[in-house]
C-alpha cells in the first residue's frame, strides 16, 4: 500500500500507467520505482541550483532516448536553456542517480556495485582487454578484487555516458589509467564508436571511482 502511495505521488500520469501495467516480480517493480524516485530527485536539485526553478517529483518524467539512455522530460523544460542529463544505476535494493549539464556531449553516467561482489575471473577475462587486466594486478594487495569492480563501474558509467554498456564492448570502451590515491579513471572511447555517437565531444572520459556505504561508485559528470 504504501509503495503505490509512494508511486502516486511522485510519478507523471504517463509513469503512473507504466508502473500500473508492469510486469514481472515486485523486486523489479521496487526498483524501477527506486530509480525513477532517485533520478527525479537528482534532476529536480540540479534544475533548482542551475536555473532556480523548484519542481515536484511528478513535475518530471523520465523517459529513454534515442539511445536508450534515461531523459528527463516534462513542461518545465521550455522555461530552462537545456534539459540536465541524467543517469541512474541500482544494484539490489539500492538506486541512485546523477543530473547535470553535459559536459561530455554525451551527457552524465554513473554505476554502482556492492563491495563484496566477486566477478569471476572468467568473466574479467571477457570484460577487460590484456592492456586493462595489466593495470589490475599492479594495484596494492587487498585491493585487486576492489579495483576489479571499480573498473568495472568506470566502464559502466562511461557507457551510460553514450548509451552502450561495457558487455560486447570490450575494445570500444577502454581503461586507460587509473590512479589509486584518487580514485580516478580514464576511460577511452574507440573511433568507430564516437563517430556513432556524434553528440560526444570527447573520446577519452574521467570517470572518480570510490567506496561509499558499502558501494563501489564510479561517476562521471
């Protein structure tokens, strides 16, 4: 009961009947609902810090683009110069997002994973190309499995950035340094790939990796 209060009083009409007509489990529900509520809140603050301008969650809905990317969408968005990008990222029952002006072009990504996720070795093996898995061994003791998934969050976030995920894109979207102390990544997108993507102004994207809460967060905006 409480969670269709919830969704009622954050979501658009448009969003209301998408959730009213979902299916599958009420996990995947929760956290459609938890990354919509997140993404809602992170494009409502960056609206009112850039332009002043004060929305409800219900204000603003967010549909995919073109590319399959989240975009926020609504009336307001006539009254503001440019719409901010946003990107979203759940893992279990945790959802987050990020909102902003494009920076890149292309727009904000963000990715998380729980800190004790092992990825099995077979599938860094398929992720990573030789010159990525080359950097992971010379992180300190103790931290190859943490960089393991912060590479991964990088890449997941660069991704989101141009809409294409790291799985089959394993030499379209590289790592190519990484620094431990701060916790930055530089991530390299193939030609073939940003000539697809042609609102992507760079080719190389920084992305800050970090632990928070128990999460491995990569986040580039």
């Amino acid at each position: 009961m409480y969670r269709n209060i919830l969704a009622d009083s954050v979501l658009s009409r448009e969003e209301r009947s998408t959730w009213q007509n979902m299916k599958g489990s009420n996990s995947w529900r929760n956290q459609w609902l938890r990354g919509r509520i997140a993404a809602k809140e992170a494009v409502r603050r960056s609206v009112q810090d850039e332009h002043d301008l004060a929305l409800f969650p219900a204000d603003i809905e967010i549909v995919p683009d073109r590319h399959g990317r989240p975009m926020a969408c609504g009336m307001w968005t006539s009254q503001i110069a440019s719409t901010p990008s946003v990107s979203i990222a759940h893992t279990g029952d945790v959802a987050v997002a990020v909102a902003g002006r494009l920076v890149h072009g292309g727009g904000v990504g963000i990715d998380i994973e729980r800190i004790e996720r092992v990825i099995p070795e077979n599938v860094v093996q398929y992720a990573f190309c030789e010159q990525e898995r080359i950097l992971i061994p010379a992180t300190p003791d103790g931290l190859r499995q943490e960089w393991i998934l912060r590479f991964w969050c990088a890449k997941e976030a660069a991704g989101k950035i141009i809409g294409s995920g790291i799985i089959g894109q394993t030499g379209n979207i590289r790592i190519e340094e990484r620094r431990i102390q701060s916790g930055k990544v530089t991530v390299s997108v193939a030609e073939k790939l940003a000539r697809k993507f042609k609102d992507l102004k760079k080719k190389t994207i920084r992305v800050a990796t970090f632990q928070s809460d128990g999460l491995v967060v990569g986040i580039s905006c």
